[in-house]
C-alpha cells in the first residue's frame, strides 16, 4: 500500500477543504491515488468538495488580444505569484497573445520562434522568455492557447490575471461581454447540456450512484427502509440532470439576474453564442506541495553529516 504522507494530505485538504481525518481516509482508501481520493470525498461529503476541487494554485497570468475581428487568448505561466505582477512578465504574455492573433503559430514551438524584442532580449519570442528568466530569476512557460479567426464576432472579459475568457458570438455586443463575465465566475463546461463531454456525464452518474450506495447502507445499518431500485435510479438520473444544468451555459442563472436563464437573457435581445474559451491559471496542473517539516529535517540531517 502506498504510504500516505502529511503532504498529500495537505494538498487533498486544499483542493476539498475536507477535514484533515477524512482526507487521510480517502488516500488510505485510494491507495495515495489524489483523483480517486477526490472523488471518495464528493461521495461522502457532497458537493462541497466538488467545489473546492476545481480552486487551483499554480501561478501565471491569462492574457488576452482582439484586433480587426480576430482574436487570441494564452496562458503564461510562472513560478510564484510574485513574478505575476512584473512589469517585463506582463508585458511578455500581452505580447505573445498578440502575436498568436497576428500569425496564427501551430502550437507553443512555432509561437517561441517568432520575431520578438523586449528589455534589451531577442530577436525570438524564445530569447526574450530565456533572457526574462535569467534576469527574474524565476521559470516561465508558454502553456496553451487559442486563436480566434474572425468567422464571429468576439468578446473577451479577464478577471484580474488568473482568469481569462472569449465568446464568439453573433448579435448585441454588450451581452456577449455581460455573457463572457458571466462564464468567469460560473464556469461552465459547455454551451448546452447535450455538449457536456461524456466522461464528465458518466463520473457524476459514478459518484451519484456511489452515494446513493452509501445512504443505502447506513439505513440498513440503521434497521430503516432502503429505497426501491427503481426510486435509487430516478434519484440518480436526477442527480445527473441537475448536474447537467449547472454546468452548460444556456441553462445556468444569469449572473446579472438570476430570474432567467442565460439562454433567455439572449433571446430577448436576439444575440447568438456560438461558442467560448475559458483559461484559469494554473488548471490541471498538479502543483508540489513541500513537507516543510521533512525539509526542516532534511537539511539538520545533512548538516549534521558534513559537520
């Protein structure tokens, strides 16, 4: 069995703000599997870590460049929040969403090798990055992006750095603004229900029936009726049909009036999403938690030895 340290359990802690006892049991259970353990929680404490999960700590800035209908959208990512409010890192990252707007580069290579000078660095976007790093002190990476070709019209909202998005939309341009804020503090996962990728429909009808598995076994434990086979299947697939409207667009609440569905709001004002692009920092990346203690330790052992 893998061992479970204090780390893991301080990282599952901060992705689930579960308490610290029931994230040690959900690793232990997992076998140290971070993923599986995430989800042993959301069957047992609900959707509180669901919610918590998709926070994220890794550090980097989303920049965005719209000109004459094309667009583009990057995230740039660094070392500590520290470096993302550096002048020279800003202005790289604005830069290079220019840059895959102007030429359209076929992925983070073919972007790094185009023409680029800043702060006495270049003549490459990539010699520019090199020379920012050596003189910060600090890594710095062309993580993702995407370009827009201009087959709609576009608007972006960045929320600070960290949060970055880009509706393609055709109609009022103040409500696809309105609909693209709406995004970054909702965050959903596709514009209708039927768009939710599969694998996400078949982890929540996963965790849906693990849950309802659960409850079926502490009221038998507890000498209480346990619920039909048939009502535990209509119970699941509304588990998942709830899912499914919280997280496609056209279904969520307006942000600026809950009283009606996005997909009502632009009705009424006869404006069209086609499509959008949403970046957080840092998601998806696996950030290292450090055991200070053990690192404490570490270097007293080692200085020990060289004494």
């Amino acid at each position: 069995m893998a061992a479970i340290t204090a780390s893991m359990v301080a990282e599952l802690r901060g992705k689930t703000d579960a308490p610290m006892m029931e994230c040690k049991k959900a690793l232990t259970e997992a076998e140290g599997d971070m993923a599986k353990a995430e989800e042993i929680l959301r069957v047992k404490l609900g959707s509180k870590a669901g919610k918590a999960a998709a926070r994220v700590t890794a550090e980097g800035v989303v920049a965005s460049s719209i000109a004459n209908g094309v667009g583009a959208l990057i995230e740039v990512n660094c070392e500590t929040d520290f470096v993302t409010k550096n002048d020279s890192f800003l202005a790289l990252a604005s830069a290079a969403a220019a840059l895959v707007a102007q030429h359209n580069p076929v992925d983070v290579a073919a972007l790094s090798a185009l023409t680029y000078e800043q702060d006495g660095f270049g003549p490459t976007l990539e010699d520019v990055r090199k020379g920012l790093i050596g003189k910060i002190g600090e890594n710095m990476t062309f993580r993702r992006f995407k370009r827009f070709d201009g087959s709609a019209k576009l608007a972006s909202y960045l929320h600070g750095t960290r949060i970055g998005v880009v509706v393609e939309f055709d109609g009022d341009e103040s409500a696809a603004k309105d609909v693209a804020m709406h995004v970054a503090a909702m965050k959903p996962v596709s514009l209708s229900a039927d768009q939710v990728p599969a694998e996400l429909v078949e982890r929540e009808r996963s965790v849906a029936a693990a849950k309802a598995a659960e409850d079926a076994a502490v009221a038998t434990a507890a000498g209480k009726p346990v619920q039909s086979p048939e009502i535990v299947a209509k119970r699941i697939e509304g588990g998942v049909q709830k899912y499914l409207k919280e997280v496609s667009l056209f279904n969520q609440p307006f942000v600026k009036n809950d009283k009606q569905t996005v997909e009502q709001m632009l009705k009424s004002i006869n404006t069209t999403v086609k499509g959008f692009t949403l970046y957080v920092v840092g998601e998806g990346i696996e950030k290292k938690v450090d055991d200070f203690a053990a690192e404490v330790a570490a270097q007293v052992a080692a200085a020990k030895q060289s004494a």
